[in-house]
C-alpha cells in the first residue's frame, strides 16, 4: 500500500510506521483526565485506534496509576505502550516507555 511514496526497505518504512502511530498515540492522549474507573476504557480505546491503522497487528496499553484519585490527568510517565507492525516480511515491535525521567519511544 502507497509504496510509489517510498524509497525504503520493508524494515525501515515498517519502523516509520510504528513511529507515526506511537507518535500520534502519545500527543493525543497526554493531558487528558480521566475517572480511574474508565481506566480500561481508556486503555481499549487507545489500543482499538492503533489497530484500525494500516499495518498494526498488535496493540496492548497500559496506564500506570500512582494514586487512587478519582480523576487523574495522563502524563507521560503513565503510558505504557506496545505495538506490532508488519510491512511485508518485516516486523517491528514499538514502545513507549518512561525511563528515566523520559517518555521514551523505541523500536526492536
């Protein structure tokens, strides 16, 4: 799909891809409040539009509490997300992952 756009080997256009769709994730959803007990609403809710994207096989996310408030707001250091992307042959795995004080997205 859209190769003519690319000049790219699988892998790399699959770890392009994983980078928009964790991208996107992580400034949609930083900021916004929710009820804890929505917590798995939220986390469906970003997993179901991860995979309606083209290429996403795998999403899981979890929202990391650190207080039992009622509401909270998302920060970066409550997004713990998981992705797999195949483009062709070529599978990726990307993550968010706050490490060290950093909202870290990778890929492996």
């Amino acid at each position: 799909m859209y190769d003519e756009f690319f000049s790219c080997t699988q892998r790399e256009r699959a770890i392009f891809e994983a980078g928009i769709k964790l991208g996107s994730i992580f400034h949609q959803y930083i900021g916004n409040t929710f009820d804890i007990k929505h917590k798995e609403v939220i986390e469906k809710a970003i997993e179901q539009s991860l995979l309606s994207q083209p290429y996403c096989t795998h999403a899981k996310a979890i929202l990391k509490i650190h207080n039992a408030m009622a509401h909270n707001i998302i920060t970066e250091d409550l997004l713990d997300i998981e992705i797999t992307v195949q483009v062709g042959k070529e599978k990726i795995n990307g993550y968010i992952k706050y490490t060290n004080n950093y909202p870290l997205i990778f890929f492996k």
